[in-house]
C-alpha cells in the first residue's frame, strides 16, 4: 500500500502508453461495442490495480448504494470477470468482506483512486460517518474524503449525487418547489451547476486532475467500469465543463432518441406513456447529455423512453431541482428558468403579445384563407379516399386509443 509520503506521485506511476484508453476507443464506435470488443484488456486493466499495488478505495456518503448496485448488475460479455473488479478495490464498505478496524487498515494509507459515491453532508457531518476517531467518536465521512482526496493520485464522484449533490441536496436551486437539504448536501467538487463542493472549486489531485464526474441516477455501469479502467491504465480523461468523461457526456439525449421523428414531425405525446415525443410532457432530453439513447441498459435492451417515461435530467447537474416537477409540460418548468431548448424546438410561429394585437393579425388572415376552405376540403377527401392505403376508421388511428388498448 502506498504511504502518504507518497502523496502527489507523478502520473507516471501508472502511465504506460501500450495500454489502452477505453475512453478514447469510445469515440469511434458505437456505445457498448468498446465493453464488449476490449473486455479482455478491461481484466487486465482491473487486474493490474492487483499486481501493481495501485489501491482503489470506494467510499460512500448520503448514498442508496444505488450506482454500486447498477454496477454489480451490469450485464458484461461473458469472458468479462465482475469478480476481477471486486478484488480490485482495497476498500468498498458494500462488497469487501473485511470490516472493523481490518477494513478500515485498507484506507489508512494514501490511495491511487478514490471513488465516492453519494453526496456529503457539510452542515450535519454526522449525518454520514465511518469508522471512529482517535477519541472514539464516529468519523464524518467528510474528514475522509478530505483527507484521502489530497492523498490521492484519481479521484472520480460516481452518480450525481457524488458529482453535483443530487437528491440530497434537493432544494438548493429552488427551495420554494423543493424542501431545502437539512444536511446541507454537496457534491465533491460542484454545488448543483457551480464549481465548489467539498474539495472546493481548485482542486487537483496527484495526477493535476480535478475530480473525474461520472453523473447518473443510478450510473451507467458501462460509464464507471469504462473510466476506472482507463485511469488505472495511466490515461488522462478529457472533461467537459462539469469534469464529466466527453466520450460518453458529450452526446445529446435528443439527438439519438427512438422518438426524434415524433419531435421532427410536431407528434407530441400530452402525458407520459403516450405514443410521440415526450417533450410536451416534460422530457429533459434536450438538456442532458448523455449515450444513454444509444448505449441503452438492462443489457443494452432499452431506455427510460422506450416504456414511455421522459427523460428527467439524471446526468445532469443541479439535478434534482433543475427538472422538477417531473413529467409537466415545458411551459411550466420555463416559469423556473430552465434553459432554453434546442434549435428545432423553437420552430414554432411566434405569438404577438396582446390579444389587440393578435386580432389584428389573425383577422386578415381568416379574410384571405376563408375562399380556399371549400377547395381544401374537396382535396382531402379525395386522398383520404382514393390514396393508396385507402380509409382508416377514426377508431383505427393510433392516436385515437387510449394507452391500455394500444
């Protein structure tokens, strides 16, 4: 185990240009196909935090152990050894089978990577404890990360509430809609959208890295295993501007989803399970990036959109406020200031302000188009009629039915 006279080890401790940049690997190919063509070299990376003494130690704040779960219940290629990666991690209080003071040994020392998952009660430390101190007392969690942070060579923030405070920290951003955090809930190194967090706003760690983000509620397990394994291989990530992985942060929600014709054609559903875009009915996946829409999970089956459930922003900062109420029209989540939609979402005809003034547009109009009603009419009913897919009954149309009987 590395001692803390150790601390701020140069990169190359663990640098070796023959070993692979899964990160990188991903920006060519398709999400998935990097886990699945490279899972060999994935054992190896984990393997090596083994056989080079580079200790990973996972610690777990204000946390449902929800991103570990995920994790654990990732569906890898069947070579891909899930056992390799328990072993590769010195501490985890969920997986390791040491406990009391011989679990707490593993963490003494200064770790190559520090993994947190779930965010860190600043107000009330006691909130989340580990361990006791020297004076018998139970330890915040925060005196642990502070301390092991500055000692590490990595540090990565699993799940949102790591990265940016997540649901704990719920009511920061609009304390009116959501009850403000009693713990006073942060993420490692953000408050919502702002750089701070625990660790404040410039800190590096011993690789000159801030903290590596690897949003989602829960993470992807593609997303964590992909990034662990590239840092224990010696390779940099490049970050975006929340210190997320841009490989896999970088595409947009919206751009690759099943239901982007829906949007492309003004097909909206009103509510959640409807057949089209979610949009109307609250979709965030115009503000969130993510490969989520390609990468899939439950074994790369589906999505959140698939079932007919909206995108809520998970992988996004400020998350939980930033997108609450869930599931309302976008109306209604602008009146907070959210941000303004993508390019295609304004192609709308813009309505004049004033009921005066919308008179004196719109009765010129009806005067003018009123004569080609008739013809207008007389054309529809022949292609409705005589087109090649001849009459669809009223009841026919989809989206005539109900959720139930489609």
């Amino acid at each position: 185990m590395a001692t803390a006279e150790q601390s701020r080890r140069p990169t190359e401790r663990i640098q070796q240009d023959s070993r692979y940049d899964f990160l990188s690997l991903a920006v060519d190919r398709e999400p998935g196909d990097v886990v699945s063509e490279f899972s060999p070299e994935i054992d190896a990376a984990l393997e090596r935090a083994v056989e080079d003494d580079l200790d990973v130690a996972w610690l777990q704040g204000q946390s449902c152990t929800g991103c570990t779960v995920s994790l654990l219940q990732g569906e890898y290629p069947e070579q891909f050894q899930l056992e390799q990666f328990r072993e590769s991690i010195a501490f985890h209080p969920t997986l390791m089978t040491n406990a009391g003071d011989k679990a707490l040994d593993a963490i003494e020392g200064a770790p190559d990577v520090l993994i947190v998952e779930g965010s860190i009660p600043v107000d009330v430390p006691r909130a989340a404890t580990l361990g006791v101190d020297e004076d018998g007392a139970r330890r915040p969690i925060l005196d642990w990360v502070v301390e092991l942070a500055e000692r590490a060579e990595i540090v990565i923030a699993v799940g949102s509430c790591a990265a940016y405070g997540g649901l704990p920290a719920a009511g920061k951003r609009d304390p009116d809609a959501v009850r403000a955090s009693p713990t006073g809930a942060s993420g490692i190194q953000f408050e919502g959208m702002d750089r701070g967090g625990v660790l404040g706003p410039e800190f590096t760690a011993g690789s000159d890295l801030p903290v590596i983000n690897v949003p989602g509620c829960p993470t992807h397990p593609d997303h964590v295993l992909l990034t662990l394994a590239t840092v224990l291989n010696g390779h940099v990530p490049a970050l975006d501007e929340f210190n997320r992985p841009l490989p896999l942060f970088s595409p947009l929600v919206h751009d690759d989803c099943t239901r982007r014709p829906d949007y492309e054609a003004k097909n909206f559903a009103s509510e959640p399970g409807e057949e089209g875009c979610l949009y109307e009915a609250g979709c965030a996946g115009v503000h969130a990036n993510c490969d989520d829409s390609k990468r899939l999970r439950n074994g790369g089956t589906t999505i959140c959109r698939d079932v007919g459930a909206p995108c809520i922003g998970c992988v996004e900062p400020a998350f939980w406020d930033r997108f609450t109420p869930f599931y309302e029209t976008r109306e209604t989540r602008e009146e907070v200031s959210e941000p303004e939609p993508i390019t295609e979402s304004d192609r709308t005809i813009s309505r004049p302000v004033g009921r005066f003034s919308g008179l004196l547009i719109a009765i010129p109009v009806c005067v003018l188009l009123l004569p080609l009603l008739p013809v207008i009419g007389v054309l529809w009913l022949v292609n409705r009629w005589l087109g090649p897919d001849g009459p669809i009954a009223w009841r026919e149309d989809p989206r005539n039915q109900s959720v139930g009987d489609r």
